[in-house]
C-alpha cells in the first residue's frame, strides 16, 4: 500500500529539549552515553556562551559543573563581551519608574525583542517594588544603578534585574546633582561619578566632583574640573560601551566627555551648534547611546526631531544624521524624543514626553504606538525609561557584599 507523500512528515516526532536532552551535554565521565556525550568542555562553554542570560540562570541546576561555569565572573565577563560584539546575541530590556518621588519605590520591566516582533500586541510588563525609593542613575553590562532617594545622605546600589542581587550601597553624604555610572575596562572597574553639593560650606568649597569605585573598601578621588558645573538638560551623564566614557551636554553647545581609564575630561562639538543664532530653532537637545555609539536627538520648533550617530567616538567630523521624524499628532503633547533602541537599519524605538513608546520605521516614516500590560498606573505623570542588556554580572564585583531582598519581583 502506498503511504500519502506526507505520511513521514506527519509522523516525525517534534525534537524536544529537556533536562534531560541538556545532561547529554555534561563533559564524560568515562562510560558511554551516546556521541553527544564526548563533546569537549570547551565546545559546551561555546554554546553556552551563546545562551540568554536567563536561559543560563536555569541551566545551573543541570549538573555541577555547568553551575561552576555558569556562576564563574570569567563566564559573566566573556558572555557580555559576546554580546558586545554580536547584537543578535543581546536580549535587551527596557525598565521605567515614575518621575514623581513617591512613584520610586516600583520598577517596570518588559522585553524589547517582543515589542519589535509583536509591536499590535500588549508587551507583558515585569514588575518590581524595593523596600525604599531609588532613582536610576544609569545602566551598564546588565547592572543597573540606583539612588536612594529617602534620605538626605545618599546611598548608591548596583541591581542586577535578571539576577535580582543588589549590591552594598556606597554611602555619600551631601546632595548629588551632576552623576553618572560606567564601566572602566581597562582596570576591570565599575564607577559612579557625582557632583556632591555640601550645603553648609561656601564657595569655592561647597561643589565637589567626586569619583567613586565599586569595591568593599571603596575610596573617593576628587577631580578639579569646573566644567561640570555648566551641564544643561540631563544631568545623569550617557555612558557609551567600549569607550570608557561618560557625557553631558555642555551649556556652550559642546559634549563635555569623562574618561573613566584616565579620570579626566575633554570636549568635543556635537552636530549642530545649538547656541548659534541659526540654530535657534533647535531645542531639548538630548544624547543617548544607539548601536554602541554615543547619539544626538533634538528637537526643532515641536515640528520634527533630529537623530544623529557618532560614528567614530569623539572625532565631531564622524556625527552622521540617522534620521528626521516629523510629529504625529499623537505626540503633539511636549516637545522630546528620548530614542532608546535601533534593531538592524530599520527600526528605532523611542519615548516621547507623553510617555508613549515610539516605533519608527527609518525606511519608510511609518510609526506604530505599542501598548504595555498592565499600562502603567501613572503615565499621565511622566516615566523614566532606561534600556538595559541582560547577563550574569554579578552586583557583589570583587567581594563586595550582594543581597536579594532590597528589590523584589511583585507576581502578577
């Protein structure tokens, strides 16, 4: 009897992964488990390597000695550099928190991948609460930083989302303006930096820049640099990966660059000279990081934005315009475009100052407005959206003590 063409295919059994396909991966012991079972170590690090973060949190409970790899600072390090190198190994994350201080204490956390590959459909929002109230300094090969808000004396923590281990705080006394948090690769440090305001001196005395590093015996340098004192729009400094560098908007029109190797400053022009008479027009300049280089969005006279990339970093010749969105009128309200994600040559999401998310599609102008699940509670009062990428680096960096229970996921 002759089987229908698609007899075979209809009967071909689906190949499923489990546990227990996942333990054939194990390194040999000696007895023969099948050739799955004769991979060498460092082909099963490959693969793994090339996991989500999340993916790879589950796989440490697979067998002993996938959870030494995994939770090893080598293998955090070399699976961030991976996705330094290869985006489509990234598995970025938006998270937001009201802009008002009581509205601190909850986080929002939803997935980028999803809202671009289903963009009609509710993105399912995370959501996390801390015991206090923390603003978001800035994020950083999958830490975040956080402010402690409820005090006059300021506490600085790391957080890992994916993780959810926060790091001990660094304590500063005195009120923080100026601020931002990066990544010195060179010395294999993270550091916060901030314009501490001592209120009960005078000046000259009263402002002080200081430089601080994550490490259990953490120590203060103190930069003599007035420059700090002219930022204009958002004082938390945008810190751009593999450059080592935080930067600000300098008022007379410049981008005002820290190196965090060096612990030193320069400036450079950005793309338009907004202090000039000609350029009135241009407002609300703001910079952010798209494809790993550091950008430029402003606004002009609330008819249209301007995008531009930084090709080659610090060299203002390389500024290169990415794109120019006219208003919808969906966004008539506010004047600001906060650009946070480009995916491939085509596609940017941004905020604008209703708090709307923004797909624009850089190929033909098209725009589309994806919804969250559950709508933030207080959108009509504003949010604070920062992108973030998911990986395994740990808060508590060179011995420095970690904790889960400062910031805690709220189930649904």
């Amino acid at each position: 009897m002759t089987q229908p063409r698609d007899y075979e295919k209809r009967n071909r059994k689906r190949l499923r992964v489990t546990r227990n396909s996942l333990k054939r991966l194990r390194p040999s012991t000696g007895t023969s488990l099948g050739p799955l079972s004769v991979l060498p170590d460092e082909l099963i690090r490959e693969i793994l390597l090339r996991l989500p973060a999340r993916s790879l949190l589950r796989f440490q409970s697979v067998c002993s000695s996938w959870r030494t790899l995994i939770s090893s600072s080598q293998f955090a390090n070399d699976h961030v550099r991976l996705i330094a190198t290869d985006p489509s190994f990234s598995h970025p994350r938006v998270v937001y928190h009201g802009c008002w201080f009581y509205r601190y204490k909850k986080f929002g956390d939803f997935s980028v991948r999803y809202l671009f590959e289903n963009p009609s459909q509710p993105t399912e929002v995370v959501r996390f609460a801390g015991k206090s109230s923390h603003e978001i300094i800035g994020s950083c090969n999958g830490l975040l930083c956080l402010q402690d808000i409820t005090d006059m004396d300021n506490l600085i923590m790391l957080w890992n989302p994916c993780t959810g281990l926060t790091s001990q705080p660094l304590e500063i006394r005195g009120s923080i303006g100026v601020c931002g948090f990066g990544y010195d690769h060179v010395n294999d440090e993270y550091k916060f930096v901030a314009v501490v305001d001592h209120i009960h001196k005078q000046e000259p005395l009263r402002f002080e820049t200081r430089i601080y590093t994550f490490c259990p015996n953490s120590s203060k340098r103190i930069i003599q640099d007035t420059a700090f004192k002219r930022i204009i729009r958002d004082a938390k400094g945008v810190f751009v990966p593999g450059t080592a560098t935080l930067n600000w908007i300098h008022w007379h029109g410049l981008v005002l660059s820290l190196d965090l190797v060096k612990e030193t400053c320069s400036e450079f022009s950005l793309p338009l000279n907004f202090k000039a008479p000609e350029n009135k027009s241009f407002i609300f300049p703001h910079l952010c990081v798209l494809k790993n280089c550091l950008a430029f969005c402003c606004s002009h006279e609330k008819t249209r934005w301007s995008v531009w990339l930084l090709k080659e970093y610090g060299m203002p010749q390389s500024w290169t315009k990415l794109a120019t969105i006219h208003c919808h009128h969906s966004l008539l309200t506010g004047a600001e475009l906060h650009p946070l994600y480009i995916r491939g040559n085509t596609l940017l999401m941004a905020v604008a100052s209703t708090s709307k998310i923004v797909l624009y599609n850089l190929d033909d102008g098209g725009l589309e407005f994806p919804l969250l699940k559950p709508t933030p509670s207080d959108v009509s009062m504003g949010l604070w959206f920062y992108i973030y990428h998911e990986s395994l680096v740990s808060p508590s960096y060179r011995c420095l003590r970690s904790s889960s229970s400062r910031i805690w996921f709220i189930k649904p």
